[in-house]
C-alpha cells in the first residue's frame, strides 16, 4: 500500500506540454512568433460583443452553447445538433481520449504530431504508438501499418502542428477507408481557416458520411486564444457520448458570445486568411538557402530547419536578441528547427533580416 496517492501509470509518462516563449532578451519589446496565434489579432465584431458581458456576469453560461452552434451550423452549413463546444480543442482531445480509451488501447500518431495527441493518450493509461512521416509529411501507409487490434483512435493534425504540412483530400480518404469500423479517426483541422491549397479537404463530408470519424476546430488561431474555445463535428452517438461527460458549464460565456461574433465575421476571417498567405508565402521564399530549408506550409507559421542543432540555437538567439521570438522544436525531435508563426508585416521583415544575414556556414 502506497504513502500517498498514486496517478494511473501512464500520467507519470508524460512530458508536461510546454507553451511558446514570450519573452525576449532582456530589454527588448518581444514580438511574439511563438504559439500560430492570429497576425491580426481578434474579429473586431466579437470584441464589440463583449461589451455585453458585465450584466451577465452572475448567471450560469449556456450548457448547451447554443447560439454559437447555430452560427457555427449557419456560415459552416452544418447540423448544429451535430456539433458540440468545449473550452478550446485540447478539452475536446482530453474527453475524446477520456470516453475512447483506457488500459491497454493503443492510439496511432504521426511522427511529428501534435504534442497534445501523446498527452491525453497517456493520461487516459493508453499507449501512443508512432508512424514514421514521409519528408515532414503525414505517410497514410506507414499510420495503417501502425493498427493493430489494440488500436482505438487515430489521430491526425491536418494541417499538421509543428511541419504545415498536410494531407490531400483523397488521401485522407484512403487514410479512413483503411481503418476499421472501430476506431475512431480525429481529424484535427485546427488551421483549416488558413488552408489555400485547392485539394484539401477539411474533413467534415467524410464525418458526416461516417460513423467513426470526427473534426475538430479552435477559435484560438483566429484571433480569440485567451478564450478557450473548440468545437467538434461528429456522428450523433460521438457527441452524445462526449456531452455524457464533459462539464455542464464548460464554455464560459464571454467565449461563447465573442466566438459566435467570430464565426459570423466572415469578412474578418478572409482578411486573416489573405495576410496570412501573402506572408507565409513572403517568409518562406526569403529563408529558403543560407542554410535554412523551409518546409511547405499550409497553416499559420512555418517550419525552417537548419544544418544542424547549433545552427538552430544560433539562430534563436539572434532572433530574440532582435525581440523576436519563435518556438523553439526540441520537444517535437526537431531539435535544428525553429517554427515561426506569421505575424504583422513589420514582423517578418524583421525575421527575414536576422536570418538572411546570419552566417550558418
């Protein structure tokens, strides 16, 4: 008998997510490239809808989050009765993780997937298993060689955090039709606002022909992070199974006002998409050489990876003594890599300055 209590074996295996810097060298106003937070910061519409929130201060928010259900439904032409809103995405992977797996289940990730996919698979005392990726992209053949009988979920990042890559609409069809009836594939379309590439698909047709298929969305990429606001699309038995055990008042409700504001600013949505291509695809074209390979992106930030794990540490510090400061790649095993989220104009001639001036011979 044990002193003291004792978490399931598996919390003890994780390696506690580590959250972007925002700090720079000491003196030096940060500009923070850190997290793939909006370059444009909040939809000024859910910010005006905030205004609303001192008088309701004392009452319990919406159980149900309707009304950003509905608007989500509305602009998404989506059953609204099919979606359902925890307090950011990770909640949702933490309860899917939660309702789907336990001891000795198996959940298969791609080799540089999201941090938080290991995270809710350990502490729900399954195990993650790993699928080579084929050139920083998601391989479909090495994820199916992955499933065994042991395997519940799937999960995959699409576009992929932390490469930008991303899988064509066919392929993540292939992806599905190869797994069986039983597991569960989470399609995370975190940066699905951001996408310009014309084959990709989003994934929420193939949930809505599915029984075992479910997207999920964050508002934190669009300008509402401090909010804490996800959202799910999913067969009707997944997200019964999921409100079965999540909290009554998950969503708080200035997150739920300002995210349906959000949803409905769909001119505000067009510009972020627009200044994020235009200088994604800027950045990239000018970091391309000097050592730097810059991986194809199709989210909000970019991978540059460097000849060596010096190099990278070299560069970071020259970015932060600049106040810039990027997202280091080590707990991703990309330790010669920096991923630098797009931001203002202003911003990404700084960092282009910095690197294209560095001598990374």
């Amino acid at each position: 008998m044990s002193e003291y209590p004792v978490p399931k074996s598996g919390v003890m295996k994780i390696s506690a997510y580590k959250a972007g810097k925002s700090v720079a060298a000491p003196g030096k106003t940060a500009i923070k490239l850190s997290s793939n937070e909006s370059p444009l910061g909040a939809s000024p519409k859910a910010m005006e809808a905030l205004g609303a929130l001192a008088k309701n201060l004392p009452a319990y928010p919406d159980p149900g989050s309707t009304a950003l259900r509905k608007a989500l439904g509305d602009v998404y032409g989506l059953d609204a009765s099919r979606i359902m809103v925890g307090a950011g995405s990770d909640e949702i992977l933490h309860l899917l993780a939660q309702a789907y797996l336990g001891e000795g289940d198996e959940a298969v990730i791609s080799e540089f997937g999201f941090l938080m996919y290991p995270i809710v698979t350990l502490g729900a005392g399954a195990v993650p298993v790993y699928a080579k990726d084929k050139d920083y992209r998601v391989d479909v053949d090495a994820m199916l060689a992955a499933i065994s009988d042991k395997t519940k979920i799937v999960f995959l990042a699409n576009p992929n955090n932390p490469t930008g890559t991303y899988l064509e609409k066919n392929e993540l069809l292939r992806l599905h039709k190869g797994l069986r009836d039983d597991i569960l594939l989470v399609i995370d379309s975190a940066y699905a606002e951001y996408v310009s590439a014309p084959d990709y698909g989003v994934g929420d047709d193939l949930v809505m022909a599915s029984q075992n298929v479910v997207m999920v969305r964050t508002f934190s990429k669009i300008g509402l992070a401090s909010l804490r606001i996800g959202w799910m699309l999913g067969p009707e038995k997944i997200v019964d199974a999921i409100n079965r055990i999540r909290g009554p008042f998950n969503v708080n409700f200035a997150a739920q006002i300002a995210g349906e504001a959000a949803v409905r600013d769909v001119e505000f949505t067009e510009k972020l998409k627009a200044h994020n291509a235009k200088w994604r695809d800027w950045l990239s074209a000018e970091l391309s050489g000097n050592s730097i390979r810059v991986i194809p992106s199709q989210g909000n930030f970019i991978l540059t990876l460097f000849a060596s794990e010096d190099h990278a540490k070299k560069a970071n510090m020259a970015l932060l003594a600049n106040g810039l400061v990027v997202r280091e790649m080590g707990a991703y095993g990309l330790s010669n890599g920096l991923r630098i989220s797009i931001g203002e104009e202003k911003a990404m001639k700084a960092v282009a300055k910095v690197l294209r001036n560095m001598d990374l011979a």
